[in-house]
C-alpha cells in the first residue's frame, strides 16, 4: 500500500490513502484541484495555494505541476528524469487555459520547468508548439537558466538499462522506483517506490475557470526525439470550458493513437458523466488491440465543469489526487483488468 509519509509534510491534516476510495468523487464545488499520481498530492497542495485565495486555475496548475518537475527523486518527471538511451533527459509539457488558449513544449533539454516554457509559448509567441532547440532557445531568451537534469541516480540506471538495452514499457512503472533496475534491498535508490509517471492536472477555480497542464520525461530509455501524448493537446491533455478536461497518463502511443483527451471530453459532452467517459475510451483502446492492451498501462482523469472527478485505467494501481474545500484525497481508478 502507498504509504504518505515521504510526500506529506508532517501536520497535513487528513488525507485518505488509496486503499477504500476506489471510485468516482462526489460532486464538489469549484474550486477543485486533480491530478495524476501520488505525486499528485504535493502538487495539489501548491495549486491550492493559490485556489484556495481565490487565484486563477492557470496560475495553480503551472504552479502545481512544478513541484514535481523540480523534485529530483521523481524518475518520469522533470529534474531527475530518466533519460532517453543515449542518455539524454528531454522533457514534454502542454497547458491549457478556458479560453481554448494552449501552449507546448517537447524534447527540450536542460531546462528545470517545462511547464512555464509551455505557458510562455502560449502567451509570447503565435504559436503552439516549440521543439528541441528551438523550444529551449525561447526558454534561455526569456530568462531560464541551462541545468543538467541528469540526476547520478538517473545516470546510474541508464547505464544500469545499457547492459541489456531492452526496450520494453513496464506496467505501472509509475508505481516503481528507480528499484526496478536494481535491487531495491540492496541497492535502494532515491525516491523508492514513490516515483511516478506523467503528471496530469485539471482545476477549476472560485470563478469556474478551468486550466490544465501536463508535464513528463516520456517513457525511460526511448528513442532519441520520442514524443509521447503529454505534450500533444488532444492527446495527453484538453480542456473545454463548455464540458470539462481530461488527461492521461501511461503508454503515451496508444493515447495519441486515439486523442485520449479530447475523446473524453467528447465523451462527456455526450452526457457522460467522468469516470464513464474514462472507462469508455480505454475500452476504446482495447478494441483496437487487445492483445498489446494487456501489457500496458494507460490511465485517463477526467473533470466536469461541475467539478466532478474520474478516473480509469487499463491496469490496476493508477491512482488520482484530489483537492478540494470539502476533501483532500488519493483514490484509486478503477481498471479493467
Ligand atoms: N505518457 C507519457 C509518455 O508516453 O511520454
């Protein structure tokens, strides 16, 4: 079972653990804040920061989404992150406001937060998307510094990874540490099991205005220039004021493969209510590929505009952060499998 203690300050008051809160939350009023992961509780505590004064969402998803950019023992997010196979740390971000307004960045490298990149793209530039150098030129014109992202713990299980440079997507690898490469009783590395994958958030805050953001070093040991979903909007994340957001987490092809993001949000125009939506586009994805569906994990978080949240996965053990003025928890998707 997760155990809080390492992410939580001592004195947060009471968070319930996955374990019982399997399912769909109750309604609650905006502002509400949600996110991928365990690391999805530090997150949302600094987004609240800013939610539960009355702030703007966009500020607190960037905002959120930062800590576990600059937490060097996450190994699937920011500083710290594992490389690609030639020992590159390239990092992807996406944000998106309630005006449709959305900007984003991938494979940029040596900058600690991708997110504010991404938002300065959104609001400096008439574009999009920037890549590569490009992306981290802007971000050195406009004020961020180069830094080797590269931890020695990183660093260590690339070369660990070299030995046999097998490619192969682990499930759930969000829910393992760098251990996975290694003897955990042994050879114990930093974060432990507390590493996770993408971080996806969706908030709405006191003025119903909704934003998103979605950050992640991609899949470990990839190929050179690999994007996954997270920065793609449609894909790893998307937000329509009308209806609500989504984002994902997980094997980031198959969500592109079927614009996971904005499937849901779809979805939940229809009439569905977040989790069902969710539950819908994974069994979407089954369709498609039942066979590969087996040996992946995929997970959708999804939110309404009446600040209803859900969740779910193809595997078990995705789990979700939610904060709100009536509760601060971790619940568990459910899955299909
Ligand atoms: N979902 C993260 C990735 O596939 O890169």
């Amino acid at each position: 079972m997760l155990s809080l203690g390492n992410v939580l300050a001592e004195g947060t008051p009471n968070i319930d653990e996955a374990a019982g809160n399997t399912g769909a939350t109750q309604s609650t009023t905006p502002p509400i804040v949600v996110s991928t992961w365990k690391m999805g509780l530090a997150a949302n505590q600094a987004a609240w920061e800013i939610l539960g004064n009355g702030g703007y969402a966009l500020d607190a998803v960037e905002v959120g989404v930062r800590v576990p950019e600059g937490d060097p023992k996450g190994n699937s997010v920011g500083y710290g992150g594992l490389p690609d196979r030639d020992g590159r740390v390239t990092l992807d971000a996406c944000i998106m406001d309630e005006r449709y307004n959305c900007g984003s960045v991938m494979c940029i490298e040596q900058i600690m937060h991708p997110i504010s990149v991404a938002r300065l793209v959104m609001e400096k530039t008439p574009h999009i998307v920037l890549v590569g150098e490009g992306a981290q030129r802007f971000a050195l014109a406009n004020g961020f510094k180069k830094e080797n992202l590269l931890t020695p713990e990183s660093e260590k299980a690339w070369k660990e990874w070299l030995k046999t440079a097998q490619y192969k997507p682990i499930i759930n690898i969000e829910n393992q540490g760098y251990g996975y490469l290694y003897n955990k009783e042994t050879d114990p590395m930093p974060g432990g099991v507390d590493n996770h994958d993408t971080i996806g958030m969706l908030a709405i805050d006191s003025q119903a205005r909704m934003s998103g953001a979605c950050t992640t070093s991609g899949l470990a040991f990839k190929m050179q220039g690999r994007v996954g979903d997270s920065p793609i909007i449609g894909a790893g994340l998307y937000v329509d004021p009308e209806v609500g957001a989504a984002t994902a987490t997980g094997v980031g092809e198959e969500v592109i493969r079927m614009v996971g993001a904005h499937l849901i949000v779809e979805l939940m125009r229809q009439g569905h209510q977040p989790e069902q939506a969710c539950k819908l586009a994974i069994e979407r994805l089954i369709k498609r590929n039942p066979v590969h569906a087996k040996d992946i994990q995929v997970g959708f978080l999804a939110l309404n505009k009446a600040g209803q949240a859900g969740a779910y996965a193809l595997q078990p053990g995705f789990t979700y952060a939610v904060k709100s003025g009536q509760e601060e928890k971790l619940y568990t998707a459910k899955s299909i499998y």
